[in-house]
C-alpha cells in the first residue's frame, strides 16, 4: 500500500502517552482496523468541546441525531483523500468506516469482512457487548474523564451527567453497586467464552470465526483495551484473570499486532 496517501483518522486526545494518547473503544476499533489492512494512516487531535466545528469545517457528516434534531458530530471521523474524486472521502462512524475500508481497499493484506459475514459480525458484537459491556458501561465512563486533556473534561462531565441524569461521582460508585456490575460481567463473559468455544474442537478459541481475527474481534479487543486503559485497578485487574486469563490473551493477540498509533 505504498502508493496509498495516508488517512486521516480524527482522534480526542487522552492524557496516557503510555498508549499512544487514543482512549476511546470506537477509536480503537479504528485504528485496529487500519492497521489490520496496512493501510497508512495519521492522527489528526481534536479536544471534546471542539469536534462538531472541525467535523463542520472539513465537511464531515453527522453521526446521529439529537433529541431536538439538531445534527451529533463525534470520533472517529476518517478522511481518506485517496478515492478518484476532488475532495477526499469523509466517514464518521467506527461501523461504516470498516465497511468502507474493506469495499475501498480489498486488495489489502486482510479482510475485516469475509464473504457474507457482515450481518454475522454485527449481531455478534451486539451480543457479546450486551453480556459483557453493558453490566459495567456506567463504570467506565465514569472513569473515563481521569484519563481527559484537560481542554476535554469539562465538556465530557457535563455531557455525561446530563446523558445519565446523575453527578460523574456517582456512577457506579465502589462497594454493592459496583461489585454487582462486575459479578454480572463476568458472568456474561463466561457466556461469551462458551459460544466462542463452540467454533473449536474443544479447545480455547479467541476469535469468533476460527484462528485470525475479523473485525467483529477487533471491536471485542477495543473494548477490552479501553478497560484497561480506563479502570486498570478497578476492573481490568480482574477480567484479566477471570476464564483462565483468555481475554487478556486475546487483546494481546490483537493490540501487539495491530495497536500501533500514528
């Protein structure tokens, strides 16, 4: 992919170089995947409360919608001036960014979307994320602002006290609550490691269709590394230990591999 002019992927800088300043599990998901495809790619840094007006400036589109219709901006936002057109090629969201890596590279070194798996994958993501996510979510992103440039904490607290109708020091605060949290992730991670297993031959499987990753794993690593990135003491300790220690097995599988940051 040489002749390929790098990617500009756009990222909200986290304090903790230690990881190359990326936090975020959808931006994760991003840069796996560029990575995954050897595709060269570099990091443009936009603080929280500045997203929407640079999203606006390059062109970029919304990702969602809010209650009162106005347009949502976020990262990952990927603009890729390598299509034949006279602008480059703007995609916001961490789902429809793969989908357009593969359908825009497929000569690359690998396929995040083997043939007919695109539904597959997603139901998939949804259900392990559901079983293992879910049950700690209100934790994480409780954690999420120790980890902020200082210009992102402001913006990201009161975002998310609105968004949860509670102050950020009450989510899922330590002792019944948050040991409650984690029991249930661990119990749905049991569930997720037994349908994994049942792609093998009753042997250890780490990714959901067979020995190499697609991106429905690479978007399971994503949400394991934000866990330890985020919560290392407060969770990442124990899910690193629970099932034998597979699931830090399979982020070390993808993030040695693929977690560069440019």
């Amino acid at each position: 992919m040489s002749s390929v002019v790098p990617i500009t992927l756009y990222d909200i800088p986290s304090r903790n170089a230690a990881y190359g300043n990326t936090w975020s599990p959808n931006m994760w998901k991003t840069r796996y995947a560029l990575n995954f495809k050897g595709l060269p790619h570099k990091t443009s840094w936009v603080a929280f409360p500045d997203v929407a007006e640079k999203m606006k400036s390059i062109g970029a589109p919304p990702s969602d919608k809010a209650a009162d219709g106005s347009p949502i901006y976020t990262c990952p936002t990927l603009s890729d001036p390598n299509p034949s057109s006279s602008s480059p090629a703007l995609i916001t969201d961490s789902w429809l960014i793969a989908l357009y890596l593969d359908k825009t590279y497929p000569s690359a070194s690998a396929t995040l979307f083997p043939a007919s798996t695109a539904l597959l994958q997603e139901t998939w993501i949804e259900k392990y994320e559901t079983l293992a996510i879910g049950p700690v979510e209100e934790l994480l992103v409780g954690l999420v602002s120790k980890q902020l440039s200082d210009a992102s904490i402001p913006y990201f607290v009161e975002t998310r006290e609105k968004a949860f109708g509670k102050p950020i020091d009450a989510f899922c605060p330590p002792g019944p609550e948050r040991d409650a949290a984690l029991a249930a992730m661990q119990e749905g991670l049991g569930k997720v490691a037994e349908l994994l297993d049942k792609n093998g031959d009753g042997g250890e499987k780490l990714f959901c269709t067979g020995d190499e990753p697609v991106y429905a794993d690479l978007v399971f690593a994503s949400s394991l590394i934000w866990i330890k990135i985020v919560a290392e003491e407060e969770v990442w300790s124990k899910v690193k230990s629970w099932h034998g220690g597979r699931w830090e097995r399979l982020l070390d599988a993808v993030h040695e591999k693929y977690g560069k940051v440019y």
